[in-house]
C-alpha cells in the first residue's frame, strides 16, 4: 500500500456571527449551565466564579476574562472571542467547535479531557497548556508564543502552528496525524518527543539536529 505523501491542512470554516443581540452582563447574570446564545458581548467578566457547563454558541465576545474561574463542562461553537485574558484558566473537559480567539494571553491552560473541532487561537501567548487526553481536530495556533503544551494520550489530527513560536511540547502516546510545524519558529526549542511523527521543513532539520541528536543519545563534537 503507498504511503501517503504530503500535509492536510486544518480545515476552518468559522464565520463570524452577525445580528447579535448587544449583551452587557452584570454580576450574578450569568449562572452554572447557562445557554447564552446570539449575543454580542463587549465584556464577560467570570473571574473566580464557579460556571461549570456553560454554554456560548453564535456569539461575539470582545474580552473574556476567567482567571480563577471554574469553567469545567465549558461549550463553545460558532463563537468568536477577541480577547481571553486568564492567568489560570480551568476548562477542562470543555467542547470547542467553530471557535477563533484572537488575541490574549493564559498563564496556565487547563484543557485537559477536551474536543477542539475547527478551533483558531491568533496572537495568543500561552504559558502551560494541558490537553492531556484531548482530542484536536482541524486546530491552528497562528503567530503565538508557547511556552509548555502537554498532550499525553491525545489525538491530533490536522494540526497547524503557523508564525508561532514553540518551546516544549511533551507527552506520550499522543496519536498524530497531518501535525505541520514547517510554519513554526523553533529557533528555542528545548523538547518536541510530543510531536513525533510530526512533519518539518529541511531548513527545520538543521535548527533541530543537536535536539534530535540528544534526544536520540547521540554524542556531538
């Protein structure tokens, strides 16, 4: 049987929803398992709550900041947000479909046990990213900064990281499939045994020799 030659490219169809209802929530307006749908929203403000299974779907979001906040069971589809300020985001176990995040910065990413489906994240710089067991379907990290992605038992199929620069990525028994880092800067990579079976570009390789070569045990002089 031939090998399959070439990347496919993650395949993202979001269009931002229009005809909002504008949607200025104040304290105590949004609640554990809330559905907030069609809604424009300058400004969610769930730092430190305790939201788990929220909903948003075919919103526009201008800033959401959740540092703290408990965001288990955490839904998204056909939703744009513009900004995501969490120093400690907690959204494990979250589905993610038809998302675009498009700017912002999380110091610690729980993400674990989640489903990621045609999902952007643009100009993000993220610190600690936890996708342990999760599943990335048709995700691209364009132009971020990533300090640490774990995904030990994940699945990615169709994963992209254009313009963004990559520093660790660890985690084993990851599943990989169509995985393209040759529009990634890896110029201070320290670890990527999480992306095997990942595909680089030849110039890459030369940036990547003495990684590999230690990782491999290989002594060079």
């Amino acid at each position: 049987m031939a090998r399959k030659s070439g990347v496919s490219a993650p395949r993202i169809t979001l269009t931002e929803p229009t005809d909002l209802e504008p949607w200025s929530p104040g304290p105590g307006d949004v609640l554990t398992g809330d559905r907030i749908d069609g809604k424009h929203i300058e400004l969610l403000d769930v730092v430190g709550e305790r939201l788990p299974d929220l909903e948003l779907e075919e919103c526009v979001v201008g800033t959401l900041r959740a540092d703290g906040a408990d965001l288990r069971g955490f839904r998204v589809h056909d939703t744009v947000i513009e900004v995501l300020d969490a120093p400690v985001l907690r959204a494990q176990s979250g589905a993610w479909r038809e998302v675009r995040v498009a700017g912002g910065r999380i110091g610690s990413a729980e993400l674990y046990d989640g489903s990621f489906s045609a999902v952007e994240f643009v100009g993000m710089k993220l610190g600690f990213v936890n996708l342990r067991a999760s599943v990335l379907t048709d995700v691209v990290f364009r132009d971020c900064v990533i300090d640490e992605i774990d995904i030990a038992d994940a699945r990615l199929l169709r994963v992209a990281f254009p313009g963004s620069s990559i520093r660790e990525v660890a985690g084993a028994a990851a599943r990989i499939e169509d995985v393209d880092l040759r529009g990634a800067d890896l110029d201070r990579v320290e670890r990527l045994d999480g992306l095997r079976g990942a595909t680089i570009g030849g110039e890459q390789l030369y940036t990547l020799a003495p990684l590999l070569a230690a990782q491999a045990g290989y002594r060079v002089e």
